[in-house]
C-alpha cells in the first residue's frame, strides 16, 4: 500500500441539485465555462493534480500545501470577478475545503482520512468561501498574505476527533470575527478567592512620566516579517528576591506563562530559549521586538519572602510604547497557579482573543499544583535544554525528584520519556547508567504513564520514540496531533518534520522545520540538524553545508553537527573542507581511528524505506575520512598495479565512494565484472558512480 503526504483541495458548486432542476442545460454550459475559464486554469497554474470529477465537483492534489491555499483562493476570487455582472440566477458560487494529510494511493485515485476531511471541510466553508484545517493553517500563516478567523474544533461525519477549522478571509477588511468561546478557571477551586485578591491588589500604574520616552520598534528594522496574528515575547521575570534559589520559581512562572500563551491558537509566541538569551540583561523592548519580528513584548518580575509572593507584569507594543495590559499580585505562593491562569485570560482578553473550551483544557494537562515538583520540574527542563549527555542525566533526576513530589505530574513523566529517547538516539545511555535499549524501554514505560495526562508534550516524545523504533506512521500521527494541539510548540514542529524528511518527504518536512525556526530565532542545534536534514536528503549539499557551517561558525562547540558537514562537503568534492570537518568532529584521533570512528557512526535519525540517503551518508564520511594523498588517479592505478585481491577490492570500494567524481575509473571496473570475487564490489562502485 502506498502512502505519502498530500494536499488535498475539494471543491464543489453550491446548490448545484437545485440549478440542475431549474435549467438542466444552462447549468451544465455554465459549470463547463467556469472549470475552463476559472478552475482548470488555476489548479494548473498552481500544479495541482485532478483526481477525479463529481458532477459539480472536484478533488485535486497538490505537493505543496502553500500552492493548494494559494489556488483555492485565486479561484474563488476569479470567480467572484467573473461573476459579478451577472444575474443572481446565472451565478455558479463555490465551496472549497483544503487539508493537509496522509493519503493511500490506488492508481490515480487517492484515499483515507486525508481526503475525508477535505470533503468535510468543503462541506462547511461558505458560499465563495474557503475552510482549511488547523495543520494547513499552521503551514500557510506565514507563507501567504491572508487572514484567518478561527472557527474552533468541529465535529465532522466519518472523523473521530474535532478538525479545528479556520475560514480564509479573502475579504481583508471584513469584520472576521471568531466564534464565541466559553472561558473558565484550570483550577476553580481557587478561582473565587484570587478574583478577590485582584480587586485588593489592584492594577498597577505602570505609566512613569519621569522616564525618558521610550523608542519605538520599526517594522522595517525587524529580523522577521511580522506574523499575521497578534506575536508576543515572554521575556524572563526578574528575580527580585534576596535568595538567588528563587531564580527556578522566578524563571518557573515564566516557562509556564509562555507554555500556556503557546496552547492559544490565536496567538503568535516565541520559544522560550530565544526569550531566555536576554535573561540577565537590561534590553530595550524595541530591540526585543525588532530580535524576534514580534509586535509584543511580557515583561514583569516576581518577589518571594517564605509563603509570600509578589508579581508584576505588563505587556508592551513594541511599535507604538503603549501598554496593552498590566497587572499585580499579592499574597499566597500557592496560590500563584491561579494566578498565572488569571493572567493568561488577562493578556488574551486585551488582545481581543478568545479562549476556547479545548485551548483551556490543554493549558490545564500536565500540570502541577506542587511549587516543589513544579520547581524540580523547572530545574531539569534547564538542564535538558542544554542538550549534552551529562545535563541529559541531571535532567531526568530532576524530572524523577518531580514525580515523586507529584506522582499526577504529566508533563514531567513525558519530559522523561524525551530523556531517556534522546538517550538511545545520542549513545547517551552510560550518562544514564543502562544501555541504549535500556534507555529506549525506559522512554517507553514514562511515555505510557505521560499518556494518561495527554498533552503536545506527550506527544511530541511519542513521535521521537516512534521514530527510533522505525515506527514511521505513528510518529507521523502522534507529530500531526502535537502542532494541533500546540501549534506554537517548535518541538512539535520539528517531529512533524522530522517525520517527513525520515520518510521522502523532505519538501514538506522543511516548511515544518522553517517554522520552528521562526518560532524560536535562537535555533537551536538539533534544529539546525533537522534543518539541514531536508536538504540533504534532497540531495541538495551546497545548502546542507551552508546551513551546518553557518552553525558551527556561531557555535563551534556543536560538534555533533560536523559529520553531516563532513559528508555534504565531500559529496561536494571539497575534501580538504570534509576533512577539517572530521578533525573538528574529532580532533585527537589518529588516521585508524578516525576511519574506525566513521565506520562505526551512529546517526541519531533513521530514514524509512530506501537506503540511498543513509548510503550517501555513510559514503561521504568514508570519503572524508580517507588521508588527503588518496585520489581517483592513485586509486585507479593501485587498482591497475596491484596483485593482492583484498588490496584491489579496496581500491574499487573507495573509488565508488567518489560517486560522479570517479567517472574516469569506469572502463577499469567494467573489466573487473568477469572476475567472480570483484563483481559485487564492482557493481557497487559503478552503482555509485553513476550516480544511483
């Protein structure tokens, strides 16, 4: 069965039944017009595929999903162009649905889940209009120059789970409301006496007239195009306690802040490690803004004596220095989580949001109402972040210590299940004190217990389980429903695309991986890896050189990047590049050691299917790895003087892992074909000479 990534574009006529019956012969002369003016056309000009016609309807398949929203819309307004002169009985008005999904294919024909939902959302878009699911929202938000409005999670026939639909505004100055949502406390037990203790409190007065005017942010001068929804940077709350141990509460409320602002579909936020580089720093909210291409910016700072807390935040637009929100807290630590929760509805309030009732229940999953467990917890996430083998294992004593103070933390146990994968994924295992299936039934058991308290979390760890485990299809499902639930989250947008580009869908994995870079300017390595990953599994080596060197030069401490360099430079033809590539990957190892360290190269990844990337690859080390006196000339005449067979069969090996760039040694090989011990050898070579 044969299954890939599509984007999936249903169209139809509205009220086609009715039109038929009143003028059977107009109707049909009308609709042929308009798939030969209008609709044929286009899905050509955006390189879409007819799948099949029905009547008054069609189903297209497009590869990039950009491509299909871009065409939904080019049609509906030509045909709304088109239409405009005419009599309201003359008018064919279309209904176009477009989703982003797995498809079986049969012939030409394609089925499944995929183009179910593209029919259901058909079905639900409006007279000229266009509904999309949230992954083709996710994909496009930032590609094309279109609004959205937000019309929440709807049941559909033949589909499980809600699809969260999204309208495209082709009308940019409609009103475009959103649906009303209802909107409540996580924890309402609390909700009553922290309403209270707001009014005590009161807003703070943040306007200070004795402070210089602030300067504003520039549109222009900003690193990112600004998102088309409201984009917002939660930078560290300031510590301003006399106890530098309340660093971990401080940074805490901001981890959790941005976590929770992250689960609002409506919003635009940025990740946490590229908010966290200003953490100790004096920065001007414009530089902040201008950094990371958003338009506001949280700030605020937290003071904690014994059970007693302080907070102040205040949110700034950056382009105009008005204060959007501000508010303060006094009173109980334990109630700080009620308090966070308030403040999350605060800002979405003022930025004209709503909260829906899934948004909500996915800020409560996996939380804590523990300040120890959520302090411990707090304390490995620093940890983990750092992403080395002995940060990996303090991490997940942290995480442990987590559970133990709240055996109901969700989100610690997926936490876990990420430690203990990225153990077996990096040969981090002896950091951990087991062995690399040992971390990897580790990771299995906490993600089975993180399941029980579901969140995007959970399921980004399920996907990079799944994709050790060669489970290709489930971590592709378990990467799709993380960006659903958590589009903000670049983690998820990265297992999305890892998922893609592991199985021949590098295309589609990169716009994943782009987006998280977006999402977390900082970038960093395992996405710069990811990064890189799509284009050299595209074949395209001069970008995957660039993107990994661009990294090593900003941090040359990340050498776990350096072999693919390696690779992709010698695949390249620059061998002297591939080999200070290795040398930095490695730098005390000797010419043995080194090729016995690139024979043995564990890649933490693994492609499904065909073994061409992974060849390639593995070819390029050995390429690179090879002393700098071995050329095409001397291994062709090694193979031309040499008697031993071992000696020969070396020599045609190595020339095959030249690729293209050992054209010359062809005619040599070719002979070899009759020799029974250097065919298969010979095979290989002229295989991979010729580029296959």
């Amino acid at each position: 069965m044969e299954r890939r990534l599509a984007a999936i574009l249903a169209v139809d006529v509205v009220g086609y039944t009715r039109l038929m019956g009143a003028d059977e012969a107009g109707t049909l002369a009308r609709l042929k017009a308009l798939r030969g003016e209008v609709i044929d056309p286009e899905i050509a000009r955006y390189n879409g595929r007819i799948v099949k016609l029905m009547g008054d309807g069609a189903l297209v398949e497009f590869a990039s999903v950009v491509d299909a929203v871009a065409c939904a819309v080019a049609i509906q307004r030509a045909n709304a162009a088109r239409d405009a002169g005419l009599a309201e009985d003359a008018r064919l008005a279309l209904r176009i649905g477009v989703n982003l999904g797995d498809v079986i294919v049969e012939g030409e024909d394609i089925y499944g889940d995929g183009v179910n939902i593209a029919a259901r959302l058909e079905g639900l878009a409006e007279p000229g209009g266009i509904s999309v699911s949230d992954i083709v929202h996710q994909s496009v938000r930032a590609k094309l120059d279109l609004a959205f409005d937000d019309l929440g999670p709807q049941q559909v026939k033949n589909v499980a789970e809600p699809v969260r639909v999204y309208r495209v505004r082709l009308d940019p100055s409609a009103s475009g409301k959103a649906f009303p949502a209802k909107r409540g406390w996580r924890r309402p037990a609390i909700a009553a006496g922290i309403a209270a203790l707001a009014v005590v409190a009161g807003i703070a007065v943040w306007q200070r007239p004795w402070e210089p005017k602030v300067e504003l942010a520039s549109v222009e001068r900003m690193a990112f195009p600004l998102p088309d929804k409201p984009s917002i940077a939660v930078l560290p709350f300031v510590n301003m306690s006399d106890d530098p141990e309340q660093e971990y509460f401080a940074d805490g409320m901001t981890e959790d802040l941005i976590t929770d602002l992250s689960k609002v579909s409506g919003l635009f936020v940025i990740a946490r490690n590229s908010t966290f580089v200003y953490k100790g720093r004096s920065v001007p909210v414009r530089q902040v803004s201008e950094d990371l291409g958003v338009r506001y910016v949280l700030e605020g700072s937290v003071r904690r004596v014994g059970d007693q807390v302080r907070v102040n935040a205040q949110l700034i637009d950056a382009t105009t220095g008005g204060h959007v929100w501000a508010d303060r807290y006094d009173g109980n630590v334990t109630d700080i989580f009620a308090v966070q929760d308030a403040f999350v509805r605060e800002i979405v309030a003022a930025l004209a949001l709503n909260l829906s009732e899934s948004e909500q229940q996915e800020i409560a999953s996996g939380q804590t109402s523990n300040i120890e467990a959520r302090e411990a917890f707090q304390n490995g996430w620093e940890h983990y972040l750092r992403y080395t083998p002995e940060d990996n294992a303090t991490a997940a004593e942290q995480f442990k210590r987590a559970v133990e103070l709240d055996p109901d933390y969700g989100r610690a146990y997926s936490a876990l299940g990420m430690v203990y994968v990225r153990g077996c994924q990096w040969l981090w295992n002896d950091e951990l004190g087991m062995t690399a299936g040992g971390a990897f039934n580790t990771a299995v058991q906490y993600l089975t217990k993180g399941e029980e308290y579901s969140s995007s979390l959970t399921k980004v760890a399920a996907s990079q389980i799944y994709l050790y485990d060669r489970k290709h299809d489930k971590a592709f499902i378990e990467a799709a429903r993380a960006v659903g639930q958590d589009p903000n989250d670049p983690e998820a947008q990265v297992a999305m695309g890892l998922a893609m580009i592991t199985t021949g869908r590098p295309e589609a994995g990169l716009e994943f991986v782009e987006t998280a870079l977006r999402l977390n300017p900082n970038r960093p390595n395992h996405y710069v890896l990811a990064h890189a990953m799509a284009y050299f599994t595209m074949n395209d080596m001069e970008q995957a050189a660039s993107v990994l060197a661009a990294a090593l030069e900003r941090d040359p401490g990340a050498v776990e990047l350096a072999p693919m360099l390696a690779a992709s430079y010698a695949r390249l033809g620059q061998r002297d590049e591939a080999r200070a590539a290795l040398q930095l990957w490695k730098p005390d190892a000797s010419q043995s050691e080194l090729r016995e360290l690139v024979i043995s190269y564990h890649f933490p990844y693994r492609w499904s299917g065909a073994r061409e990337v992974p060849e390639r690859l593995d070819g390029g080390l050995e390429i690179a790895a090879l002393p700098s006196d071995v050329t095409v000339a001397s291994l062709l005449l090694t193979l031309r003087r040499a008697k031993d067979p071992f000696e020969r069969r070396s020599a045609v090996w190595t020339l095959g892992q030249f690729g293209p760039a050992a054209k010359a040694a062809v005619p040599a090989i070719q002979e070899l074909l009759d020799d029974t011990k250097l065919k298969f050898v010979a095979e290989f070579a002229l295989k991979k000479i010729n580029g296959n």
